[in-house]
C-alpha cells in the first residue's frame, strides 16, 4: 500500500491507487505441533479471526478454525495448516480480507490506506506535498506530507490541522500555521 508512486502534480486532484485488499494480520511463527500460528493482528476489529471467518493467508483463501487471544497475539488455526512443519513456513506470511469486507467507519474517519497517497493543499489552493506516510502517536497519528523537493512537513491528525479528507479525488486540505 505504500506504493503509490503516481508523480506529484499541483493539480487539485491527485488520484490514487484503492488497494483491492487490505492487511489485517502478520504470522509471527507456530504455535505447538499442530499446525496452529501466532498472528499480529493489524485490525481494530479483532473478530476478523473468530472460527469459520474467511481469510487470505499468502493470497490463498483459508478457513479459521479456532482462534484465542495469548498476550499480544491471537493463536490460530486455519483449515490448510495441518501440522508444524507448515506453520513455521509461514512466518512473516500476511494475512488479508478483500477491500469489500472491510468494516465502514464513522464519518469523518478513515484507514490509513485512504490517506496514504493523496496530495495535502492548504485552504488557500497552495500545494503542500502528498502523504507519504502515517506515524501512529497515542491521541493522534501524524501525516508525514512530502514536497516534490523532498522536503517534509508533519502534521497531526487533528480537525483542527486537518479540514478536509477526500480519498475519492485523493485530496486533503489543510491549514498550517504560519
């Protein structure tokens, strides 16, 4: 998802690439002898993983099983996992759901995928760069915004920095302080 690589453009819109799936867990290893693995959940929505959900493991559709929480991770078992020897090959494999089963948010909030990719101008018209990437920080994350010339702006995702967020026209307004 950070490869959006369309050239910058001091247009007013700055289309972006809609990934056709989105990551909601990494395996992080096996977990005893039968095939189940430590999964990083990387969803707000950890009832992704609940028996009988679908899921992508390496692109390839799989069942969950069983799954519970263990201090950090959940421990899973998916339907074509069938012993240890398979699971520890699937350390770092991601695990995915396609962008139609992603869960909607309230208004006014978006995946990071929305935002990673499109261009920021501030609320007079002037091009400021394009997202680049998202830092997570406890109270709000924080855009880092990238000129053509390199240089980087970091603002904090707050309404009050951030006015407006368009991911359909890949474009973000903002106001800066001067």
């Amino acid at each position: 998802m950070n490869d959006r690589t369309a050239p910058v453009s001091s247009a007013s819109e700055y289309p972006i690439n809609i990934p056709s799936e989105v990551v909601v867990g990494m395996v992080r290893g096996a977990w005893g002898i039968r095939g189940h693995v430590k999964v990083e959940p990387l969803t707000n929505y950890p009832g992704r993983f609940s028996p009988d959900s679908c899921l992508y493991l390496n692109g390839q559709p799989v069942k969950v099983i069983d799954s519970r929480p263990h201090k950090d991770i959940l421990v899973v078992k998916f339907d074509r996992v069938k012993d240890r020897s398979q699971a520890e090959s699937l350390r770092e494999a991601i695990v995915t759901i396609p962008i139609s089963d992603v869960e909607p948010l309230p208004p006014g909030s978006f995946y990071h995928f929305q935002v990673l990719g499109i261009g920021a101008w501030t609320e007079d018209g002037e091009y400021v760069g394009r997202v680049t990437q998202i830092l997570p920080k406890e109270g709000a994350d924080v855009y880092v915004i990238q000129h053509a010339d390199g240089a980087e702006v970091l603002l904090p995702a707050l309404k009050s920095v951030v006015v407006e967020i368009n991911p359909e026209k890949g474009r973000m307004v903002v106001r800066l302080r001067k």
